[in-house]
C-alpha cells in the first residue's frame, strides 16, 4: 500500500473518530498571503467595484482579477478556497455578460459554476475526463479552459459551439448535445484507461437537467455496478425534468419523473453532507482491511447519513445529498473521490439551483434556460417585435381543436412541453397531457399501447429527438400498424443549436419502413390541415415533420402561395386532406394566373419543381425571378404534401409535360428526392433520355452553428440556388458544378 492511501485512511479515522488529524480547512487548501485573500473574497453588493447584486439593475464587478490570471485549468491550482470563491464570483458574471450579447443556455450554466471550479480545481484534465451531460451546461468550462475571448462567438457562424465538441477543444471530451450519455461514456473511457495501464484514471459524468430521467442512464449505471468501473458520477439535481418544468399535464404540476420526486426526498429527508460526515461513510471505498477495522462504525454512520438508496442498490457508492454551490464541502468531498484507492463506482448527488446568483433567472418560471439577448441590468430579453404564429402554437392548437371534437386525443411529450407546444395543449386538456420525461423509446411504446385501446395518440417530438426511438417506431408501431400520430417539431436545419439538433435525416430514417404515412406542411395552413388529417386517420400510423419557424400570414400566403382567403384571414380550423394526393402551386406565368400562352411553349423549356415541407416557400420565389429573366422559360410549382404515399400521378404528369424535374425537400441524402427518383426510375419515365432530374437535399455533412437562413444558404436550398439549377439545366446559364463548391 502506498504511503498517501495509508495516511489518508489514518486521518479519515481519526476524523470519523471525533479526532482532529487535520485542520478542517487548511487541509484541503493553498496558503496565500493575507492581502491576496482579501483580494479574492467575493464583494460586498455595495463595495466599490461596480458590482449590484440587489438590483435591478444588476451588474457584475468592474474587474476580474482572478479569472484574468486564468489561461487554463492548471492556472487554478495555486489559489487558497477564498481564491476560488472570488473565482466563481467573477466566472458567473462572466457567463452572464457573454451570454447577455449572444443568447443561449443560460440558467443551467449559472446552476454548476461552483461545480465546474471545484471540478477543475481537484481534477486534471484533459488527462482526466469531465462528461458534461446535457453539456449546454459547460459555458463556466469553455471559460476556464482558454476560450473566454471565444464566447462573442457562442452558437454563431464561424463561433464555438453552445455544447462540448471535441473537435473544439482537448478539455471537452466527450460531446452531448442530446442527454443521458455521460455514464455510458465514462465507463467506456474509464475501461480504457484501466486497460491501457494508464496511470491515472479519473473519470467523471455530470449528468442533469433531468437527463438522469432517460433510460440509457440506467442501462449504464446497471452495467457500471456490475463490472465495478472506477468513476465518478455526480447527479446535479436541479429539480429541472421538462422544458419548462411544472406544464400542467396527467401528473400535475410537479416534475414529470417519479426519480425527481424520490431524490427530492432524500433531499428533505437528510441534511446536506458535509466533509465531516462524508468522512464516517468513507469507510466502503477504503481496501478490504481497513473496512474491517471500521466495520462498526461505518454501519453506525451509514445508517444516520444516508440509508439505503435506489443508486446503492445499483451497485454505486452514494454520496450526499450535498449543496453543490458550497465550495468549502465540494472541494475537499472531490479530492477524497479523487484519491481514493477504490474501483467502485460513485454517486455524487448535488442539490443546486437553476440560474443560482442572477435573480432574474431564479424568479423566472423557466429559469431563463435558453435565452435571447438580454439586457443584464434587468434581465428583461431584447425580442422582436412580435410576429405570425410560430408553427409549434399553430400545430398546439390545432390539436387543441381536434381534442375538442373528439375527447380520445391525447398529447405525449418526452420532457419538451414548451419546445412542441405540449405545455399549450396541457394548459386546455391538463389530464389529456402525458410527460415522460427524458424518454423517446417509452414515448413512443406507450402511444401504442394507447392506440390499442382506442385513443388517438400524438406524440410530439423533435424531429433529432425521434432517433432515440426508432427501433419502437418499427417494432411497437410500424409492424402492428397502429393508429399512432408522430408530430416531429424542428424538421430541417434547426439554427444555433448546431449538429445535434438538425431534424434533417428523419424522411431518411421513416421513409424505408412499411405502413408509414409520412406528410410535410409547406405552410401554416397546411400545418392545421395535416394535423386534423392525422387525428381522423386511423388505418395506420402517421408522421407530421415541420421546421423551426413561424407561419408566413395572410398576406404572403395570398401573394406568393396562391390562396384566396375569405377576408383575407387565415382559417381557424383545419380540413382533412385526401391520403397522397399533392397538388400544383404554380403554373407557367405565375400563381394567380392561369397557365401562360407564350411561356414554355416547347417542352424543352418548361420546368417542374416539386417540394415537400416549407421549402416551397423558396421555390416560388426562385419561379418568379426565372421567368422575370427568361420570358421562354416556364415553371411549374409543386407541393408534394406527402412522401409516403407517394402521389405518383403528379409525379407522371410532372415528368411527361416538363423537360426538367427538380425535387428540393428538407432533409438530407435517401429522403424524399431518392423515392421520387426510384419512382421515376421504376415507372419508365426516364428511359426515353429526354428528362433530366435533380434532388436538392441538405448535403452529406454536418452544419454548424449559425441562423437558419445561413444554413440553408451553405446547403445550397434557399431561392438563389435553385433559381441557379433551373438555370444550368436549360443551359441559361452556366452554374458551377456540385464538386467546386464549397460548404
């Protein structure tokens, strides 16, 4: 044994012990000089360095001399725990500022500020592994760890990620824009570095914002408790499940997890671990002898500290609850953690605070989780003025609709009632509302169950989120045909959010499995129609795809779409559209129009464009300016409506009367464009050589962080691009080919 296991386990008895084998302070901390201490001591609200913390308006200290002196992780182990709390006093404000000027993930971030020091105080990476888990929590770590002056950039084009990317930085190493992954990654890495000898193998998944409620968690810990891995799993218990948490729904109000409620009441029925307590129920971590010495006395201190818990019984070492924001018990519990001999994995259960240190956040109901701009003094966020209807509250009350007609529809979220619109519909039919939580398998397999006994499932979720439950789309739903409706918000290029979030391979994903009826909406109209199409659909199950977005309102729909609206108002409610049938926008000359007599008089010179979803948008604008260049050319515009099935007679007189076929969709490469073509392919109508056909899909890459529109103008699917294919293919203009271009 070591010399530092033994005197570390002497000292840890004689402190079980009531002895006094260190100072309880100076044992776990750097000695400074008296002046310096003082300068690290987080300010009084009315000091003299600008800072207000009792505002409004609220601001941070005028200068930040402790995070100044920080370029890395090893800047941080010269300071005292006085240094380090001056240290999370200005890193909050920093995050603040930075996220004030961009938007993004706030509220999580403030919540481990303290955490993300302590983490990097006692470990060292990147030889050690931090797992942020949902890691929009890591804007404190992108800060400590050298991209402070990167943060202007945040979830901007050409700017760091708002989640941990390894391609970004050495210090993030695992990425997790999705949730519930860090346990399974620590074991991995936690396997590799014992096997590998590595000489150190510290290993740690912070895993929270209700990212502990999804299954693959469990499957982990499971596996972690059996094979006995050496790692550190800290639960940060912020109370927060849902997005927002407390949407009225079947359960109430209360987080939508049984697990919140069972480590909420660990939390009320013990008091928080302090060191001193920690150091009784050390005891199991300790080799096999000295356990035995303090045998009796662990019994007795496990006992009043902790009782059985559901993570021992899982095989875990359990440690807390302990205030994840007091820096004097965090710090000296991690080193021991740290420096124990043990292999048996550990459960380091925090309580914290969502946004902890800016009052607004605290007070908002949300806990200002995601954020515009906003103006730091008072926390009130810089909007827009506000426009149409975004295509989630048009999609939430048309459900709201189709459950007032018919009491059997119902409403299943997986922990994103506000994203989806699930918290509008729960606000009308609360005991019609179903939160699982973090669970898009569960989701799905319980829609079924529902659907057996005659309800009308929906099941909203994020088109990114759905991949998690594919396998249940295919056994649970897809081979039993059950009337199960799949609504998938953020279809597409979704914006900031970056790789994790795009919804682009979902028409992939969904398009090759049988007895699918999959629709996309080119418009908020056609949103209500797909919605009340879906309800009263029961041969089988449906998909419903729509972007990020908002409606394009009366005017525009009227102008450039076509419509005649009575009143020039939009329909309130929705109208069932025949299963596969599509139908044409524009014809040559134009949508209010009837077709042009001098416009693609050849077939030479006519052209079809056919889209699914809201890229239709795009191809009218892209019409109109063609045939404002070129009075031969004529265009045809359509709206495909569905992908499954396929409207095949469209399909046939698009390839008979035009000479050009252009397909632009959404999604990425094997989606809606590769059916079209098998279509083509398989019906003969490209035998005879005299029609050339195009997919426009979302590239065979992965997008960063930017706005939608630049995205789809790196994709090459905004008007100017397909205004630039149409060009080439009737040889108008010459176009750079698709390999000199440059994404």
């Amino acid at each position: 044994m070591r010399l530092s296991n033994m005197n570390l386990i002497l000292s840890l008895c004689l402190l079980a012990s009531g002895g006094s084998a260190f100072a309880p302070l100076q044992t776990y901390t750097r000695t400074t000089s008296k002046a310096t201490t003082q300068a690290w001591m987080a300010p009084p609200p009315d000091g003299n360095t600008g800072a207000n913390v009792q505002g409004p308006p609220y601001s941070g200290p005028s200068v930040k001399p402790i995070l100044d002196s920080i370029s890395s992780p090893a800047d941080m182990k010269r300071l005292d725990i006085n240094g380090l709390k001056q240290l999370a006093y200005e890193l909050r404000w920093e995050t603040l500022e930075a996220v004030s000027k961009t938007g993004g993930h706030l509220s999580s971030s403030l919540g481990v500020n303290e955490l993300t020091v302590a983490l990097h105080y006692v470990f060292d990476m990147p030889e050690d592994d931090i797992i942020w888990d949902v890691s929009h929590q890591c804007y404190p770590h992108k800060i400590l760890t050298g991209r402070r002056f990167k943060m202007s950039g945040l979830r901007q084009t050409g700017g760091i990620s708002g989640f941990c990317k390894r391609k970004e930085s050495e210090y993030d190493s695992f990425g997790a824009g999705h949730s519930s992954t860090s346990i399974s990654a620590a074991q991995g890495m936690s396997i590799a570095k014992s096997m590998m000898n590595k000489r150190r193998n510290n290993c740690i998944a912070v895993i929270g914002d209700g990212a502990i409620t999804g299954g693959m968690a469990y499957e982990a810990m499971n596996s972690a408790g059996y094979l006995k891995n050496r790692m550190i799993v800290i639960l940060n218990d912020n109370g927060q499940v849902s997005l927002p948490t407390g949407t009225p729904s079947a359960g109430g109000v209360v987080p939508a997890s049984q697990l919140s409620t069972y480590t909420s009441n660990l939390l009320v029925s013990k008091p928080f671990q302090d060191v001193r307590s920690f150091a009784k129920s050390f005891n199991k971590l300790l080799p096999e002898g000295i356990q035995d010495v303090n045998k009796r006395l662990d019994e007795y201190a496990r006992g009043v500290v902790t009782g059985g818990t559901l993570f021992e019984e899982l095989g875990f070492y359990y440690v807390g609850p302990v205030d994840g924001h007091d820096l004097d018990n965090l710090v000296p519990i991690l080193e021991k953690l740290r420096d124990s001999p043990s292999n048996k994995p550990v459960m380091l259960h925090l309580k914290t605070a969502k946004g902890h240190g800016y009052p607004p956040a605290e007070q908002a109901s949300d806990k200002m989780h995601g954020v515009a701009k906003f103006n730091l003094g008072t926390g009130v966020q810089i909007k827009g003025k506000p426009g149409n209807p975004s295509l989630t509250s048009v999609f939430a009350h048309a459900l709201i609709d189709a459950a007032t007609e018919d009491r059997r529809v119902v409403g299943i979220t997986a922990a994103m009632p506000g994203g989806t619109g699930m918290d509008i519909f729960g606000r009308r039919f609360p005991k019609r509302t179903f939160d699982v939580g973090i669970a898009e398998q569960h989701a799905v397999t319980m829609a079924a169950g529902m659907a057996c006994e005659g309800l009308i499932p929906f099941v909203a979720i994020y088109s990114t989120f759905l991949q998690r439950g594919y396998d249940q789309v295919i056994h649970d739903v897809a081979i039993q045909n059950l009337p199960v409706r799949m609504v998938l918000d953020r279809a597409g290029l979704v914006g900031n959010d970056g790789p994790t979030h795009h919804g682009v391979y979902d028409l992939s994903y969904l398009g090759c499995i049988p007895n699918l009826t999959i629709m996309a909406p080119s418009d908020e109209i056609e949103l209500k129609n797909m919605i009340i199409t879906q309800a009263a659909y029961d041969a089988g199950p449906t998909v419903c795809r729509y972007p990020r977005g908002t409606g394009y309102g009366a005017e525009k729909l009227q102008s450039l779409f076509g419509y005649k609206l009575v009143n020039d108002e939009i329909p309130t409610k929705g109208e069932i559209l025949p299963i596969g049938k599509g139908r044409i926008i524009r014809r040559p000359g134009g949508v209010s129009h009837s077709q042009s007599a001098t416009r693609g008089k050849s077939r030479k010179d006519r052209v079809a464009i056919l889209t699914i979803g809201t890229r239709l948008h795009e191809a009218l604008v892209a019409a109109n300016e063609v045939e404002d260049m070129d009075p031969t050319l004529g265009v045809t515009v359509a709206d495909a409506r569905f992908m499954k099935p396929l409207d095949v007679d469209l399909v046939r007189q698009l390839a008979d009367e035009h000479s050009v076929l252009i397909t632009v969709e959404e999604g990425s490469i094997g989606g809606f464009g590769d059916h079209v073509l098998h279509f083509l392919t398989l019906d003969g109508l490209m035998d005879e050589g005299d029609l050339k056909f195009r997919p426009m899909v979302i590239p065979d890459t992965y997008f960063e962080a930017g706005t939608q529109h630049q995205q789809y103008e790196q994709a090459g699917l905004n008007s100017e691009h397909i205004r630039g294919t149409i060009l080439r293919l009737t040889k108008r203009k010459k176009v750079p080919q698709l390999e000199e271009v440059e994404l």
